[in-house]
C-alpha cells in the first residue's frame, strides 16, 4: 500500500504512522525526520534546509524532492511505503507524481488528521524527543517513566528546536497557506479520508484501523 499521512504539525502524524507501519508492515518514510538527520549530520543538504526549519518556513521544493526520491528508491520502500510530511505543497504533489510515474505506481490512500488549534499547540509545546533513538514523549499525555530520561536508550530528552510557541504559530501559518491546498488536490481524486485526530492516540488508531483495512 501506498499510503500519505497529511495534516497540521503536531497533530499526531508520526505517532499514528508508528501504528500504521506495525499494522501495515510497510516503513514509514519522513521528510521531517530525513531532514533532521541530514542537519544532525551536518551534510549539505542539512545546511541548507537548517535556517528554514528552525523559522518554521519550508525548505525549497527541489531540495525535499531529490531527498525523497533517494529514499524511496531504497529496498524496503518498492512495495509500499506511508510518507508523513510529504506533500506539502502542490508542486511536492506533482514531484511525486512523477516519481510515482517512473515506477509505474500511484497512491492508493491519503488520511487528513485534524485537531483543533489549541490542542495542537499544547501537544507540540509538551512534546519531548529522544536525541539518540528518536522516541517521542508528551509532558501530560505520554511521559517517560523517568521525567526527562528515554525509557528507551536512557538518553536526556530534549525540545525540538521548532516547538516554541513563535515558531508553532508560523509552522501552522505555512500550513494552512501551502499545506491545505494539498488536501483539496487529493480529495478532487477520491483518495482522500478526513479522520478526527482529537482524541487520544488509541481512539485515532483505531479510527484508523478502520480506514485501511477497508481501503
Ligand atoms: P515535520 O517533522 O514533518 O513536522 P510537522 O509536520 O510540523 O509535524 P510534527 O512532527 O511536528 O508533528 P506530528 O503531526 O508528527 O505530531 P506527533 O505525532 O509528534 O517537519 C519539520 C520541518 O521540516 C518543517 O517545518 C519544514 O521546515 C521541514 N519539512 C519537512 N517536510 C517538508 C516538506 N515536504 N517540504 C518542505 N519542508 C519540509 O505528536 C505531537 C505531540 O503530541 C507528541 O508529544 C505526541 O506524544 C502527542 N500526541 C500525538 N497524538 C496525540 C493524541 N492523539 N492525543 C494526545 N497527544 C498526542
């Protein structure tokens, strides 16, 4: 299956594709996370697309789709794949339809969370990561059994650099400007599926579930 996660930052998309990727046995492929790594590296791409992402602007078209179309050129990607985080804008949709077109595959289901606002912005200004292994946490919601250590690999966590309240409120902005669009090109489609992504993230999985496993 190849499957888009789409919605506004901090609505859940990488914990539900966590989910989705045990249920689906398919990885979980985001152009977030690549980029970080990339900055974590230092690499030139990292270097590049450091600037845009601590002000919450996106990093340039071109650049997001050359990194993506490496990953999904990797192995594990050729039978499917859930990308979070990519399309962003309609010109990222027409990259990868493209991409898609030149392997012959099309996308089979795009799932839009939404959450309101102010359930957004606590969820990212309470959000905790793991530095090494990536693990996510929530002040309230998701706590590590030891505050402020990985219950994983016993690292310190840490705040993402963009989840400050400044640079929430951009991250949002940009959004609802280039982001929204997106979902109204795949819903003129028929593969678009709106699911509430309010409530706790076991409720959202199931709703989930649902959808595709009757996709
Ligand atoms: P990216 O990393 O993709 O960030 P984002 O889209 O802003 O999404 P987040 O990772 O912040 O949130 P999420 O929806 O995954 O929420 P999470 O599950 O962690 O992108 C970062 C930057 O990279 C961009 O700003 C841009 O600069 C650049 N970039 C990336 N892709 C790009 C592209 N295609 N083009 C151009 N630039 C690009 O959950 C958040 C918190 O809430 C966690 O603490 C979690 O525990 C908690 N939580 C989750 N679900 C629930 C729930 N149901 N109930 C309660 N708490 C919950």
């Amino acid at each position: 299956m190849r499957l888009i996660l789409i919605g506004p930052p901090g609505v859940g998309k990488g914990t539900q594709a966590q989910h989705l990727q045990e249920l689906l046995g398919i990885p979980h492929v985001s152009t977030g996370d690549l980029l970080r790594s990339a900055v974590q590296e230092g690499s030139p791409v990292g270097r590049e697309a450091k600037g845009y992402m601590e002000s919450g602007r996106l990093v340039p078209d071109d650049l997001i789709a050359r990194l993506l179309a490496e990953r999904l050129d990797r192995r594990d990607a050729a039978q499917g794949f859930l990308l979070d985080g990519f399309p962003r804008t309609v010109a990222q949709v027409e990259a990868l339809d493209r991409l898609l077109a030149a392997r012959g595959s099309t996308i089979d289901l795009v799932i839009a969370l939404s959450a309101p606002e102010v359930e957004i912005v606590r969820r990212l200004s309470g959000r905790r990561v793991c530095p090494k292994c990536g693990a996510v946490y929530h002040l309230d919601n998701l706590p590590p059994a030891s505050s402020g250590v990985c219950d994983a690999c016993g690292t310190p966590l840490v705040q993402r650099s963009d989840d400050t309240e400044t640079v929430i409120r951009e991250r949002l902005r940009v959004y609802g400007e280039e982001t929204l669009p997106v979902t109204e090109v795949y819903r003129e489609r028929n593969v678009l599926a709106v699911v509430d992504g309010s409530d706790n993230a076991a409720v959202v999985a199931s709703r989930l579930t649902e959808i595709v496993k009757g996709s």
